[in-house]
C-alpha cells in the first residue's frame, strides 16, 4: 500500500548524489558523504482531506486524512541542503517527535522543569 507522496528540491551541489544508486540506500547519508551533513531540519506537519488525485494516488478512501509535512533541512554551514513537501495517508502513518536539549544537563541542579 502507499504511504506517502513526497516532493524533494535539492540544493545544487548535492544534485550529483541523484546520479548514484541509491537503491536501498539513505539519501542524507550518501550527501553526508559527500561533505554536507545535514545538521538542522524545520519541519510543520498539518492536517486535511486529501484531493481526488491524492485520494488515487494512496489508495485512501473518500474522507482519507492526510498528514502534510513541510521541511528543509540545512548543512553544518547554516546553507540551504533541501525542502521537502511529504504527504501521508493518515490513516496508515503515525507522527512521533522526540526534542532533545543539548544544555539539559546544565540546568538539572537548578530546580525547575525543563520547557
């Protein structure tokens, strides 16, 4: 059954991974490779019908749901790596998010709750 539709837009320089296989293989590994890591991604999940091609497309019923992601990613340099518009037939994907705090240990003496 299909998942997701998704759009991707790379930029420039990482154009060259799509000459490889990448058959069973990561995308942001095989750019990694290449000298940009991915360091940051922004991303916005949002929720609506789907429309008829979308509905054929996913094999999603009349009322199907869809998660719709925006994100876009960028390298250790701060520069644009890629943007990304995902969406997911609702009814077969689940959306988890874990956050992380890099300073969380700094502020565990202080007695208040982490945000």
């Amino acid at each position: 059954m299909p998942t997701a539709i998704e759009w991707a837009v790379l930029a420039s320089d990482p154009v060259a991974v799509l000459e490889k296989d990448l058959d069973g293989v990561v995308l942001h590994a095989t750019i990694e490779r290449m000298g940009r890591v991915p360091a940051r991604a922004q991303a916005r999940v949002s929720a609506r019908l789907a429309d008829g091609r979308e509905r054929s497309l996913l094999a999603c019923k009349p009322t199907g749901a869809l998660m719709c992601e925006l994100r876009a990613i960028t390298d250790q340099r701060g520069a644009a790596l890629d943007y990304t518009e995902t969406r997911y037939a609702a009814a077969r994907c689940a959306f988890e998010a874990v956050v992380r705090r890099e300073d969380a240990g700094d502020l565990a003496g202080e007695g208040r709750a982490l945000p």
